[in-house]
C-alpha cells in the first residue's frame, strides 16, 4: 500500500449546474451504518432551497422546449457517464449503506438500466398518455401531456442512490425540473451524482441536489409558491408527511405520499398535466374567415 | 449573383474492394460464387464487387435468424436487447459523416442530404425503437405482445440505410431477427451496417444481410420466414402479396406514390414554393411520397409557377459529394432511362414542359429538374409514378375539386395542403385519402410519426408506436 496521503472530495451541492456550499457556511458528519466517519456533506439552509428552486424554474421552460429526442439522448448520456464511474458508485453505495461489493454494484447497474429506460420514455409516453378525442362536431381536438413544472423530492432514506434516481429520472423525462433532498444519513452518492449530471450534457438546473435535514427545509420546499409538485417518498415520519402535505395544499401541489408505488409510467404520469386543443375543422367555419 | 465555389467533401469512407454476404455473425461469399458490382452512379465508376446471395444463401441466412431468434434474442429480456440498439445508434452517430459520404457515393443524393436527413434519421430511428424493446406492454396492442420470429425483408434504393432502419430497429426492438436484402444498386451502407453489427458484439444471426437482385428478394419472400416486410414498387409489392397467398406470412408493404400537393389561394405563397421544390426535387425526386402532382387553385396559378420557375433556376445539379449541390444524380442508367421515357411520354400527350438551363456533368446520370404544365388528370405523367425530378401541375377551382382531383388515384400514401386557415387545413386532411398529409410543410420524418400508405401504396405502418404492430403477434 501507498503510504501517499490521500485526497479527499468535499462534498458540496449540486444547484443551478454549480458546486456551492451551503450558503449558511455549515456542515454535518456522514458515516457509514458501522460508525466509520466518511466525509462532512454541506447542511442545506432554507435559502439554499430557495436557490435550488429558482435554478429549477429557471430551467424548466428550456429543458421542456427542447426535443423529447434531445431529452432522451441526454438521459443516455447520463446513463453512460455512470457506467464509466460504477466502480466509484458501487464503493460509495457500499460505504453508505453498510451493502455488499456486489450487492452495491449491482444497485448502481440497475440505476444505469433505470436511466436507460426512462431516456426510452421520452419520446413515447406522450403518444401512449395523449391522443384525438372523437368530440361530437366538426372539431379537431387533441389532448397531450404537458410537464408539471418544478418538482420537489425527497429522496429514500434506505435507498439512496437507486431510490433517488428512481424518482428523480421520470420527473425530468417527462420535461421537469427537480429539486432533490438526498437521504439526511446517506447523502454522499447522491451529491457524487451531481457530478454525473453535470458532465452528461444536461442543463444546469434540471436537477439540484441538497443535502441536509428533511425536517429543516422540507417544509420550506412545500410551501414554496413555486414549486409544482412534491415527491414525500424519502419522509419516513408520518406526521411530517401529513403536515407537508398539508403545506403543499396551500398552493394545490401534486402530491406522491410516502409508499405509493407507481410503474415508470405512473411516475411519468404522477408529474404530467394534460392540455386539450380544440380547433374548428369544418369548411363552413374556413369559409367564414378568421380561423 | 455570386457564383458557388466548388465545396467538396473531403472525408472518403475506407469501402472495400469487395464485400461478402452477412450470415450469422460473418462475411461469407455466395454459395455459387456469384458477385455483382457496385457503380457510383454521378461517374460511373465502379465502387466495389459484392456476393450476390442465391438460394442456398438464403436458406443458411433464414437458419441463422431462426437460431439466433430462438435462443438468444427472443428470450432476452427487452432492456437488454434494447440496449443493443441503443449501443448501435450511438455508433451510427459515431460514424455518421463516414456512413453519409458512402451513401452519396453509392446512391447519387447530395452529401448535404445523406449528412442532414439519412443518417441522422436512421440513427433516431434506432435511438427511438431501443427505447421501446422494454415497454411493448405499454404500446396499446396487448398485455404481452409477443414477437413474430424470423423476418425477411427488402428495401429499395432511394434511402439506403435509413430503410434498413426503418426495417430493422422495429424487428429487433419487438424481439424478431432479420433477414434484409437491400436493393442491387446499393448495398454499401447496408454492408458498413453489418461490419457496426460486429463492432457492437449484436450476437450472430440477429441481423443477416444479404445483397442480390430480384431473384435473391423471390428467393427470401418464398422462404421459411415468418414475416414479409418490403418497401419499393406497387407491382413488385402486388407479386409478394400474390406469392404468399394461402402461407401463414405477415405483411406489410410501403410501395409507390402519387401525392397532391394542394396549394390554395389563401396559401403563404414563398412558404409553399419552398414546399413544392422540396416535395418533388428532394432526393432526385426518388421518393414514394413525393409531392409529385401539383394541384395549384387558378387564382394564384401564375404567380405559384412564376416564383416556382425563379426558384428552380437556382438549384445546383451535380457533383454528390459537393456540399452545395441540391439535386444530385439519378440512381442508375435503368431509372434514367424510365424518368426519360415517361417525361417524352407528358411531351407527346400535349403536356408544356419546362427544364431550366442548368449543365450536366458528362459522366453519369443525370436529369435536369422538369416542370409540366397544362397536365390533364388522363395524362400518364398525372397517373403513374415517375420517380424523378418531374413535377406535373394541375390546377383547381374550388376547394372541393381540389380534394377529387388530389383522390383521383389508386395510391394513397401522402399528401401536402398549403392554406393559413387552420381550419381548411383540417378539412382537407379530413377528406385525403392518405397515411400522411403535410400541411404548409412537406417530407418531413420522424421515429416517433407513423409512416405508411392507403389503397395501393400498400399497408401497414412504420414509426412510432402503430408501426410496431407490424412486428408483433398481436
């Protein structure tokens, strides 16, 4: 073995496309299950909320306009900068969870098969949600998915990196954008994951990653006028859950309660508003004029 | 008016000097040692030999897709065989420039076509069937859908590799292996595909390309396939049909075209003069959906032929592999010599015909852009699909002959409406008697849109998620 002093990473916040710390200037401890300390990650404030939601607006228009194609090419991309990095995934998801080599290698492949299968989805799922409605009278009217907006989520606590990307992937395939609270105890694979997107040609904004206490900022996040929806997966404690979701009715969120399991279709579908045009189609009404 | 200073593209794809037969996984020569060669049609030149496939071929190809179908990709699960596709898109891009300047030298289309629209629509059109491979439950055609097997098919030579695309990716993605006899005059693209099915580990048999003329298509059509896919001329596609008559094959058939282009007298004029010379002018003309009858209302007949004139003088005719050119050569001696016949045939029907005063290289074949006017719906240039660079023009008085004159044809596979009333847009899509109607646009293509024809343009549908139904037991 090297006697070479090795170089730790920081563990800092993924927002806007950028590594900040948190604005408040404080950090916690993260160890694994076994009590081995492993790196300080930054304790995200209300503003770094805040923060994490304005860069999320800010991009949700664009990444919405730009080709369903474009989208999934993006999401592929994703998906190959981790294969290239597994390795290190497996050793953090290991460190994290307490799980096996193998066991941990084998989450972070199903996380790249996962990113895989939603870049699939993005160019499909309008076509199988949306469709011509047979309304009675001369007009062509159609019905397609539209994204939410700007989604909030807090991620499994138990499963940090798999949960996390399970969550976070239909969101932004569907066209969203997503502010994420990673795991309070096991933040490190998620905050490394950052670092994937950022490099994945993916716009700085789509996905904000905090790290910190859920009881501290997730009610902040619920009550923000600005967000559209709000993923409690991650929220273990039920009255936290119901007060959150209590919050989030102040401004009539979408809200996915803790358990609910969906397919990848109803998670595409959970963060989907639906927009109906009807336009006349009759040579009477052209005939008129104006249309 | 500045003149174009010659643009050549400089990257030459490594083409072998010959190429076999792909069967399961290798190279191989014709069981009976026949070969054929490959011409670049803007010289003459010959490109390259390639093993012509006979029945033995066939025979061995069709036992491989059976194998490789049986044990390996049929029960592979849909997101590992997606991501096989997904891995041969992305090498597809990766090569793109290489595959678009041996297209343009095998076919004869313009580098700026072959570079913009062939290869990166067959790349989506992987990227997009791999991301179906494990989401067919969600495709509208049942719990389960199952794949066919074995599936043959034959494409033409306008668009060389983005119909193998168009082929392949749907038959793989839905669970089937393939058999694909590209057309005799272009096979480069289809065997550089090969050699990319190599690159990507695909497993043996999957893909099984086998290069040839009629005979070595009969041979496939008659074979023990499952599935019959084939995309090219109305009568071969009516022999098909006829030939497996009373078997237990599928079908689906994209075949010819005579599609109306309406423009109306409330029509953005500039817009659809620019939508009249890419219908008919893209790609030589040598595409089935070509908006090759011009129905134009009589009010703004003038003023339409007068800006179409202006704008076709403008059209650069000739070398391929020059980044200015927009109509390259025709794809061989045979199509040139039918487009010449049927164009003196609208000249002696009485049919005005006007060409602009472009050269023509003295090697190869070529046809100058051609304009008809004063065509009569009875005129064989109105009737039959001529497949080049020849426009006829109608005109109309109402919209509601507009519509009979566009339906007055046994095909039935596109259509382009030009009108800023949405509502006649409506109206007249309503009423065409077409799997695809453009409106104020023309030729356009995506993974995601079905593509197909009505009536004797055949049936069945490509893209999106109604074409994955021809590759399903459903």
């Amino acid at each position: 073995m090297s006697d070479r002093l090795r170089v730790k990473k920081t563990y800092k916040l993924y927002v806007g496309g950028k590594f900040p710390r948190s604005e408040s200037g404080r950090s916690y401890p993260v160890s694994s299950p076994d009590g081995t300390e492993l790196a300080n990650a930054a304790l995200a404030s209300r503003k770094d909320g805040r923060d994490a939601v304005a860069a999320a607006r800010k991009a949700q228009r664009p990444w919405a306009g730009q080709t369903a194609y474009l989208r999934g090419q993006i999401l592929y991309r994703a998906a190959e900068m981790l294969e290239g990095r597994a390795g290190q995934f497996a050793e953090e998801v290991a460190e994290a969870t307490g799980a096996e080599p193998d066991a941990a290698l084998g989450t972070v492949e199903s996380a790249i098969d996962r990113l895989v299968h939603y870049a699939g989805w993005t160019d499909k799922y309008t076509s199988v949600l949306g469709g011509a409605n047979p309304v009675a009278g001369p007009y062509f009217n159609h019905t397609t998915p539209e994204p939410l907006g700007v989604i909030c989520v807090i991620a499994p606590q138990d499963d940090p990196f798999l949960g996390l990307i399970e969550a976070v992937a239909p969101a932004i395939a569907a066209g969203n954008t997503a502010v994420v609270l990673a795991s309070e105890t096991k933040p490190l694979p998620a905050l490394s994951f950052g670092e994937v997107l950022a490099t994945s040609d993916l716009p700085g904004g789509v996905v904000n990653v905090l790290s910190g206490r859920a009881a501290e900022i997730a009610p902040h996040l619920a009550a923000h006028a600005d967000v559209n929806g709000i993923d409690l997966s991650g929220v273990a404690d039920a009255e936290l859950a119901a007060s959150l979701e209590a919050a989030a009715a102040e401004t009539l969120k979408v809200v996915r309660r803790p358990g609910r399991q969906l397919d990848s279709l109803g998670l595409l579908r959970q963060w989907t508003e639906y927009k109906t045009v009807w336009h006349p189609a009759g040579m009477a009404a052209a005939a008129g004029g104006g249309y | 008016m500045f003149e174009y200073a010659p643009a050549p593209e400089s990257v030459r794809p490594q083409i072998k000097e010959h190429y076999g037969l792909f069967v399961d996984g290798e190279f191989t020569d014709a069981a009976d040692g026949a070969d054929f060669k490959s011409v670049n049609p803007s010289t003459e030149e010959v490109l390259f030999t390639v093993a012509e496939a006979g029945e033995a071929d066939v025979q061995a190809a069709v036992a491989a897709a059976r194998r490789a179908q049986e044990t390996v990709w049929g029960p592979m699960s849909g997101a590992e065989r997606g991501k096989y596709l997904f891995r041969i898109a992305r090498l597809l891009q990766e090569k793109a420039r290489e595959f678009a300047v041996a297209e343009s030298l095998d076919n004869g289309k313009p580098i700026k076509e072959t570079r913009d629209f062939d290869v990166p629509t067959a790349a989506q059109h992987f990227f997009y069937h791999a991301g179906w491979a494990d989401k067919l439950a969600y495709a509208g055609l049942g719990a389960d859908p199952r794949p066919l097997g074995v599936i043959g098919q034959v494409i033409p030579w306008n668009f060389p590799l983005l119909m193998l695309a168009w082929k392949i990716a749907p038959a793989l993605a839905c669970g089937n292996t393939a058999v694909l006899k590209p057309a005799e005059t272009t096979p480069l693209t289809a065997l550089m595909f090969a050699e990319l099915c190599q690159e990507a580990d695909l497993p043996p048999g999957v893909v099984n390309i086998l290069p040839g003329a009629g005979g070595t298509g009969a041979a496939l059509v008659a074979s023990a396939v499952d599935k019959v896919a084939f995309t090219g001329s109305t009568a071969v596609g009516r022999a098909i049909a006829k030939s497996i008559a009373g078997s237990k094959k599928k079908l689906t058939l994209e075949l010819g075209g005579k599609a109306a282009n309406i423009v109306f007298d409330d029509a953005p004029i500039d817009q659809a003069v620019e939508g009249i010379v890419n219908g008919i002018f893209f790609n030589q003309g040598h595409v089935c959906c070509a908006g090759s009858r011009l129905l134009v209302q009589e009010s703004v007949a003038d003023e339409v032929l007068a800006r179409l004139k202006a704008r076709v003088e403008t059209l650069r005719v000739g070398d391929p592999l020059d980044k200015n050119t927009d109509i390259g050569a025709i794809n061989s001696a045979e199509q040139l010599e039918r487009i010449t016949a049927l164009t003196d045939t609208g000249r002696g029907e009485g049919a005005e015909v006007w060409q602009p005063d472009c050269d023509l290289p003295d090697r190869g074949f070529w046809f100058r852009p051609t304009v008809f006017t004063g065509v009569q719906q009875s005129m064989r240039i109105a009737k039959e699909e001529i497949f080049g660079p020849v426009l006829s023009v109608l005109t109309f008085r109402t919209p509601d002959e507009a519509i009979a004159k566009a339906n007055n044809t046994p095909y039935g596979l596109s259509a382009g409406v030009w009108t800023e009333k949405g509502s006649k847009i409506l109206w007249a899509a309503e009423r065409l008697r077409a799997g695809v109607v453009w409106a104020n646009t023309f030729n356009q293509f995506d993974a995601a849109s079905p593509f197909g024809g009505l009536k004797e343009s055949g049936y069945g549908r490509e893209g999106g998620r109604q074409g994955l139904e021809a590759y399903l037991d459903v």
